[in-house]
C-alpha cells in the first residue's frame, strides 16, 4: 500500500484549512489555560487557609488540585504539538475534541464554591461591568456544552481516520466479535455490537455523520439546554446520545482501522482506545472507593479521581505524538 506523510493528498482547501485549525486549536488551548490560572490562584488561597483546614482536608485539596493542574497543562502542551506537527485533515478532529475535553475536565472537576483570592476579585470586576451572570457561567462553570462539543470531535475523528469510513466496510470487525453464550437468552443476548453497527451504516448513508449535520445538531442540542436552564428532559436524552455516540465511535474506529490496515493508525487508535478504558476504570474504582473507605482510607478515591485523567493524558500522548504514531497514514481521497 502506498503511503504519504498526509501532505501530498490535501484535499485543495487544506493550505487555508491549516491556518484556520491551528488558530482554533490554539485558541482552546488559551481557553484552557485560563482554568489552569484560576487552579493556581485556588492553590493559594488553600495555602493561606491552611491552618484552618483540617490535615485531611489540606491534604486532599492540596493532591487533587495539583493533579487537576498538571493534567491541564499536559492538555495545553499537546494541544500546541498538534497544531504544530498533527495538521493533516484525519487529526484535526481529534485536536478539537481534545481541547473540548479539557476544558470539560477542567470545569467538573474544579471548585466553583471555593474560588481562589483573584478569581473572586475579576469577577466582581465583570459583575460590576454589567457582564451577565449567565454568561460567566456559560463561559467559565457549564461544563455540559464542553462535553458535547468533545463528543462531537470525537464522532467526526472516528469516521475520517485514518480512512473515510465508507458503509459497506462497517461490518468488517463483525468476523471477530465473539457470539457469546447467551445470545439467544432473549435481552441478555442482544447483539449490541450489530445494533451499533447497522445504526452507523444507515446514519453514513443518509449522510448524518458528515461535519455540518454533526456541528448543526451540536449547537442546537447546547443551545436548547443552556435557554432552558439545564433541563432534565434535555440532560437525559443528551446522556442517552452520548452513549450511543461512544458505541458508533468505537464501531467506527474498528472498521477504519481493519480497513487501512496501517500499523500507525492501529498504534494510535489502540492507545486512544486505552486512555477511554483506563479513565474509565480509575473512575470507577474512585467511587467504588469513596463508597466503601472512610476516614484517612477516604484519600484513596480522591487519588484514584486525580489520577483517571492523567493516566488519560498520557495514553493520549502516546497514541498521538509517539515515534509509531508519526510513521505515515495511507493515502485516501478525503471527503
């Protein structure tokens, strides 16, 4: 199979795309960082309580908001790599939903009750400026839109790479999913990888996982949630399209990969694949923790919180920036 750096088969527009996805990756990067600012501000604000804090409670503080700013700011340096050295068309998703995802972390896992001594003293500034309540909110603690930003990335990076996914090649991982021995209990034998895979035929074929549909139902499923307040009957739906999101990404990055048959892309979309599932699982296992310790053992989930990210990161460095992950993609007529 022929291969190529990316470079020689840019679809036309790419030279000006270039520009314009390193502007909007650094951009978030910027974004980023500004959460990475009020973390540090926040860790002064605990060195100064820290006589009024319990040992424990310094401690765990202390532990999760350094981990949340290295996790930040390893978000912000690869961020700036691929703007740098990922500009061909098949990573550029994967740039956005990044950086989505890291300003997600960032909000959800931050102390919008406890604000540092700066925080505090710029908001008062903006409030004072007449700038809407809602919109700080919006801006810098709703971390809902940032996620179905991310998932929106993610969506699109999982049927451009490190080929165009085309219909007819969805069932290709078919052959080496396992039967499994209930399949013909009823429920508990339902065959979810067919139902992904037959739900991301008809959706490539009626052309809903192409950029506009996936950007157009985006920003009307944020805007509907946002003018409502956070509903419950947008946030419930919104977690049932997230999950099948993640089915029809996985589903999807299967097919693409037996499709190219390219040893870079396997590399980069098994560690991808690693960084979901160790996230997962550290989350998992730090509320399972926070569940059964108490105490001093209470620490354990915390840690177990303030690591799932991290490791998270660096199997995403791993699956993008490694000397494997460099090697060439096969040539493809992009979309």
């Amino acid at each position: 199979m022929r291969v190529s750096s990316g470079m020689e088969n840019m679809h036309p527009e790419d030279g000006r795309g270039v520009g314009r996805y390193r502007a909007m990756v650094l951009l978030l990067a910027l974004y980023t960082a500004v959460f990475a600012a009020l973390s540090f501000d926040l860790m002064t604000r605990i060195w100064e309580w820290r006589e009024r804090l319990a040992p424990r409670d310094l401690a765990a503080l202390s532990f999760f908001e350094i981990s949340r700013s290295v996790v930040t700011l390893g978000a912000i340096a690869l961020l700036v790599a691929m703007a740098a050295w990922r500009t061909d068309r098949r990573w550029r998703p994967l740039a956005i939903g990044i950086g989505f995802a890291a300003v997600w972390h960032a909000k959800a896992f931050g102390f919008a009750a406890f604000p540092g001594p700066r925080q505090e003293a710029v908001a008062l500034w903006l409030r004072g400026h007449h700038v809407p309540h809602q919109l700080l909110t919006f801006v810098f603690a709703a971390p809902a839109w940032t996620l179905a930003c991310a998932a929106a990335a993610a969506l699109r990076f999982a049927v451009g790479f490190p080929v165009p996914l085309r219909p007819d090649a969805v069932d290709l991982p078919a052959t080496a999913d396992r039967a499994g021995l209930m399949r013909s209990a009823g429920v508990a034998g339902a065959d979810i990888g067919a139902y992904f895979r037959e739900s991301t035929r008809n959706l490539l074929l009626r052309g809903w996982l192409r950029t506009t549909p996936i950007v157009v139902q985006t920003l009307l499923w944020i805007v509907l949630y946002e003018l409502t307040g956070g509903s419950i009957f947008l946030l419930v739906p919104g977690v049932f399209l997230l999950a099948g999101a993640a089915g029809i990404v996985v589903t999807a990055l299967r097919a693409t990969t037996i499709a190219a048959d390219n040893a870079a892309a396997r590399h980069s979309i098994r560690w991808l694949a690693r960084s979901l599932y160790s996230g997962a699982a550290l989350f998992a296992a730090s509320a399972a923790a926070s569940a059964l310790f108490t105490g001093a053992a209470s620490f354990v989930g915390v840690s177990l919180l303030g690591i799932a990210p991290a490791a998270t990161l660096v199997c995403c460095w791993i699956a993008i920036m490694s000397p494997r992950a460099r090697a060439p993609l096969p040539v493809s007529q992009l979309p």
